[in-house]
C-alpha cells in the first residue's frame, strides 16, 4: 500500500486504460457498417469476421485492444479503489483536502464515468441482440451518470465553497492547469448523458439524456472560462512547474468531450424536436474543435519539450502520477479525429469513405494513438502497476 505516497491521480492510469480501449472501438463504429443502428454492434461486427476480408482483420485488431484495455481498466480501477481507502486513513488525506489539491478528488467520478462507457461498448459489442432491448437499458445508464454526476458535484463544490469561504486558493500553486480535472470530470458525465439523448426512440428518455448534457455541459463551459484564466494568470506571473507541464493537455480531452456532447445533442433534436440536422453544422463544429486541440496539442509539446519533461518523468528516473494525463490527450485526439473525418468530411462529401484520402486522413490520428499506447506501457511499467 501506498499510504501517504498516494494520490488521486493515479486514476487517471486506469481513465487512461479505459479510454484506449474505447478508442479501438472507433475502428469498428466508424469502419463496419451499421445501418439501422447508431453504433457497431455484436449482430454488425460478427459477420464481418467471418467475411475474411481486410475489414476482418481490423475488427480483430481492434477487439484484441478493446478488450486488453477494458481488462487493464478494471485492474488499475481495483488497484487504485483499494490504495484510496487506505490512503484516506492517512494525515496526508486531511492535507489533501485542505489545499489546492482538493481538486484531484474529481478524478474519482471522472473514472467511473468512464467505467460505464467501457461496459457499454463491451456489452454492445458481445452481447448478442443488446441493441435490440438497449431502450429498457438507456434508463439504467441515465442513472448511472447522475449518480456520478451528483457525487462530482458533491466534491466540486465542498472544495469550490471552501475556497470562497475562506480565500484558502493558492494562486502561487496553480501555475499550470491542474484544476481543470474538475471540468475534465463534468464534461465526462455531459457526454455520458447525451449518448441516450441522441440515440433513445423516447422523447422522455431524449430529453432527459439532452437536459443532463446540457446541464453538466455549462457547469463544465462555465468552469473552463475560469480555470483558464486563472491558470494562465499564474504560468504568466510564475512559469509553469515541470511536473505539472502535462496539464496544458487536459484541454484536449475536454474539447473532444464537449465537441461529442455536442455532435449528440444535434442528433438528439433531429430526432425528435423537430430540428433538421445540418450536415455542414457537423463540419463547422468538428473543425473548431479539432482547431483548438491542434493549438494547445503544439502549445503543450513546445512547452514540456523545453522543460526536458519526457527526458526525465517518461525515460528518466523522476516519477509523478501527472504522468498519466499524458495518455487521456492522446486518446482524445485520436476518439475525435474520427468524429471529423466522418462527420465533418465523409457526411458533407469531402471524401469518400475508405478511399485512399479516407485513409490519408486517418493516419495523423492513428500514429498518436500509437504513441499513446506506447507511452501507457512506459508508464504502467514504471510505476509497476
């Protein structure tokens, strides 16, 4: 046990193992087709493993990760539930709480929220007939995100009102963007919320999934205006710290989250509130989106390479937990860049799906993904989880 040497965000180790496992779902969502059903399922994907054609061997590809990374989720999200518990016995727990640090509590139900992603893209992809009885399950996941949502606003606002309260914020300490785990952790649960707004056949069951997204969505849009500006304050006045440089990546993920919400929201309304969906919408929204991640991908690189950050905290000896929000940016990237080349291009006739500039398209995206995994495996051998 780790004792007082833990820390909350260690999580993010199994968040990152879950979210590559979700990010090899892409290939089957996006490549085999699914007509009549909004995502790749069991009664999509098997036939097309027995075709033995080249899109067999990239559903196997992708299975074989899917389900080496769900199992690597569920062992860290053990692995790190029981060093909590002990780790809250400790002196070092009531520190946590009494500092900035607060914040990486939102960790927690950031997780777990990904969790339910992960068992919903596994119960879709081996069980047989699920999407013929997913509405009596929507309800269930519903549940499920408000019941993360609430404890994430449970933790949030025990620290935010503590800070008010008592002026406690130490701004010398929030030289890097840190703090954003809280808004990283919200927009998890918005787009948790709006997969049953976009894809449920009920208008009740719609409108709950929309209302959730949009409500855990503007906490998330209002809190990112903030913490912004005031992590920036700080970097500008103090340079940013060396451990905590991974941080300026936590953008990425965010984006892509609120840019999905938001892609869901719009199916959403096209289903049942009578809003036509705009295809060329689907292009504007995806290229601001994948625009701002381009920024602050090439704005946190330049940075941490000046700092020497992967010489010392990936192949040098350093070590910190912060490590592991390297790999969410990546998973990130890759997740969204297949929503621009589908979305944005292929339904606005840009390209042509599985031509070769389909592909093109697709190989930036792929080699980040392939880094990101590679990184995973430095970290999860150095840490020896």
């Amino acid at each position: 046990m780790l004792k007082e040497k833990y820390s909350p965000m260690y999580f993010l180790a199994a968040l990152g193992a879950g979210g590559l496992s979700v990010s090899f779902f892409m290939y089957l969502m996006f490549l085999v087709p699914h007509k009549g059903a909004p995502m790749a399922t069991f009664d999509f994907v098997y036939p097309v493993l027995l075709k033995g054609t080249w899109l067999s061997f990239v559903s196997v590809f992708a299975i074989v990760f899917i389900i080496a990374f769900a199992f690597l989720h569920f062992k860290l999200l053990i692995w790190n539930i029981k060093q909590y518990k002990a780790f809250k016995q400790t002196t070092a727990y009531t520190t946590l709480k009494n500092t900035n640090a607060e914040v990486t509590l939102m960790a927690l139900p950031l997780t777990f929220a990904m969790t339910i992603n992960v068992c919903f893209v596994l119960g879709a992809l081996f069980v047989p007939g699920l999407w013929d009885v997913v509405e009596y399950l929507f309800p269930g996941a519903l549940l499920g995100f408000a019941v993360v949502g609430y404890f994430a606003i449970k933790i949030f606002m025990e620290y935010f009102s503590r800070l008010i309260t008592t002026g406690e914020f130490d701004f010398v300490k929030n030289n890097n963007l840190s703090q954003m785990i809280s808004i990283f952790a919200f927009s998890m649960v918005a787009v948790g919320f709006a997969a049953p707004g976009a894809m449920s056949h009920y208008i009740q069951i719609n409108a709950i999934g929309i209302f959730g997204a949009i409500f855990f969505g503007s906490i998330a849009s209002l809190l990112l205006v903030i913490k912004l500006i005031l992590g920036f304050k700080g970097m500008f006045k103090y340079g940013i710290g060396s451990e905590a440089s991974p941080s300026l990546w936590i953008v990425i993920p965010i984006l892509t989250l609120l840019g999905i919400t938001m892609v869901r929201i719009n199916f959403g309304f096209s289903h049942h509130f009578d809003q036509p969906l705009a295809n060329a919408s689907l292009f504007t929204l995806t290229s601001f989106v994948l625009s701002l991640q381009i920024i602050f991908g090439m704005l946190g690189y330049s940075v941490m390479k000046k700092l020497g950050y992967f010489e010392e905290y990936i192949e040098g000896d350093k070590k910190s937990p912060v490590s592991f929000a390297l790999i969410c940016p990546g998973v990130a990237f890759m997740v969204f860049g297949m929503f621009f080349i589908n979305m944005g291009l292929v339904l606005n006739g840009v390209i042509d799906k599985y031509s070769l500039a389909y592909f093109l398209f697709m190989l930036p995206f792929m080699f980040v993904q392939y880094k990101t995994v590679v990184y995973f495996f430095k970290l999860k051998n150095k840490f020896a989880l």
